[in-house]
C-alpha cells in the first residue's frame, strides 16, 4: 500500500482508529468520518447520534463501533458506515470506557461509570 506524499486534514476529532490492514482511518467529531489512508480522501460519513466521543474498528474492518458522551453505541459498516446496531446507553450512567470490539467485530464491550462492563453480541 502507498502512503500519501505528505499529511492530509482529517478535521476536528475526539478520537481515531486505524483499520488493521492501515489501509482506512475512522475519526469521530461532529459525524463519523471513514478516510482512505492512500489517497488522503474522505469514503464515507454518517452521524449516528449527537457527541460521538470514541472509535474503534474490528480486526478485519467490516464493524467499526462508535460511542457517544451519554453512553449509546452505533455499530456501524465498515465500509459504507451504514448503522448495523444500535445499543442504547445504560440510562444515566455516562460515557465511561471506549466501547471495544472484538477482533471479528461479533462482540464489544463497554464499560460504564455506572457498572463494571457489559458485553453485546
């Protein structure tokens, strides 16, 4: 895979995740941005909710799941960043932990302020 020649704008951010491969980088700002690292261009964006605070991208990149300041998590394509899933906040507890996603993307984990972790399938 080549690089681009030099640094490309990804835009405000509150949180990055590489795909394995290195070949897309999701961002989350205001929307959710899905960048293709060798041309330096923005593939794709989506808003699943209001504040998206964290990213993380499964192993083979076809899950990326995105976790908002109140706790909701979209799990969303990896390739097109249409909404697969959405898992609503354990009411009131917060934020907390970066939601995670397990290495196939079947399973994330989120912790919250309010309890120790929980997992979904």
């Amino acid at each position: 895979m080549e690089h681009p020649a030099r640094a490309f704008v990804i835009g405000r951010s509150y949180g990055v995740c590489f795909s394995a491969d290195e070949e897309r980088l999701a961002v989350v700002g205001y929307t959710v941005d899905l960048f293709d690292v060798s041309v330096g261009k923005r593939v794709a964006k989506a808003h699943p909710f209001k504040h998206p605070s964290s990213v993380d991208v499964s192993k083979n990149g076809d899950v990326i799941a995105v976790k908002s300041t109140s706790g909701d998590i979209a799990l969303l394509d990896g390739q097109t960043l249409d909404l697969l899933q959405f898992i609503a906040g354990s009411g009131g507890s917060g934020g907390g932990s970066d939601a995670l996603l397990s290495a196939r993307g079947g399973f994330v984990v989120d912790g919250t302020w309010g309890e120790a972790c929980s997992f979904v399938t």
